[in-house]
C-alpha cells in the first residue's frame, strides 16, 4: 500500500509540471528539416513559403549528378514531392558549364553558360531565377573521390502564375553521379 501512495504521489506531481509548448522546437518548421550534414547522406529540404519541403514519394524523388561534359561542369540536384492534390512540386539547383569549389558562394540567377541557377516547378509550370529575383547557392563540400556534395541555398522565384516563392534555409547533403 506503501509503494501504491508512493506511485500515486508521483504520478501526480509530474502530471502537474508545466509544459511550456513556446520551447517546444519540434513544431519549428526548421527543426523539421534534415541535418545539415557532409557525409554523404542524400538528405535535402528547404521552407518553401515557410513550410516544409522535403522530398518524399513517387519516383526518384531526389536526385543528384555533377558531370564533366566536354570540358565543362555541369551540376543537378532536384527534390520532388507531391500536395494532397498529388500535383508535382520540384526545387531545383542547377549550373550551366560551372565548375563548383568547396567554401564557395554561387549568386543563383538566369540559365545561361557559367551561372547558377534555380527553378521552381508545380504540376507541368517551371520558372528559373533571374537577376531580379535570385538566391544564393553555398558549397560547404565537395568530394570528388568519394562523390559528396553538401552545401546549403535560398532563392526567390517568382512562379508562373506571378507569386513570390521564397525558398529559405535549403540544405543538401548528397552523394553524386559522375
């Protein structure tokens, strides 16, 4: 009977603790996003308008290559997922004849030859960064030997129906085709 009043007692205090949901960091919707990790992982996710974006379903969701095409350096990264309404949604991090070096910045803009860019896609409608609405692409590292990428990016795209789309806190860490 002891032990009984003992539990009782004790049950009661902690059901009594306050639980302030202000610091509770799992509702954070950066908190949700994987690691920002350099080990080849294949993780990638960004806040898409705020919320989270993580690709996730359907086939090949995340994908990844930086390649040597005659003479040149072309990288590829894509993440897809779908909305409830199982529309296509895909942020992209692409380079045109670029080469990429670890601890460096790239300003994402226009699709053209020795830039960076973006693109934003919903269902069949793509758009790309332009000088006016544009991002920020970071290499945190580059492996070539072991081929592993990670880095992080934020952009700003407007889409095909003329919204800002403000992509923030992006992250990657993946493992690369040649």
């Amino acid at each position: 009977m002891k032990n009984l009043f003992l539990l009782l007692t004790v049950a009661l205090t902690l059901s009594c603790c306050n639980n302030d949901d202000d610091t509770n960091t799992s509702t954070n919707p950066i908190n949700q996003l994987p690691p920002a990790t350099q080990t080849g992982e294949n993780t990638f996710g960004a806040l898409l308008d705020g919320e989270v974006f993580i690709p996730s379903g359907g086939t090949n969701p995340l994908d990844c290559v930086y390649q040597l095409v005659s003479g040149q350096y072309f990288f590829g990264l894509q993440g897809n997922k779908r909305d409830e309404d199982f529309n296509r949604i895909t942020l992209s991090i692409s380079t045109n004849a670029k080469e990429l070096e670890e601890g460096q910045s790239y300003q994402l803009i226009e699709n053209e030859i020795g830039n960076a860019y973006a693109t934003y896609s919903f269902a069949t409608n793509a758009t790309t960064t332009s000088s006016n609405n544009s991002g920020t692409l970071t290499i945190t590292k580059l492996d070539l030997d072991n081929q592993i990428i990670s880095g992080t990016f934020s952009f700003d795209i407007i889409d095909f129906e003329g919204n800002l789309r403000q992509i923030r806190d992006g992250r990657f860490d993946m493992q690369f085709t040649q």
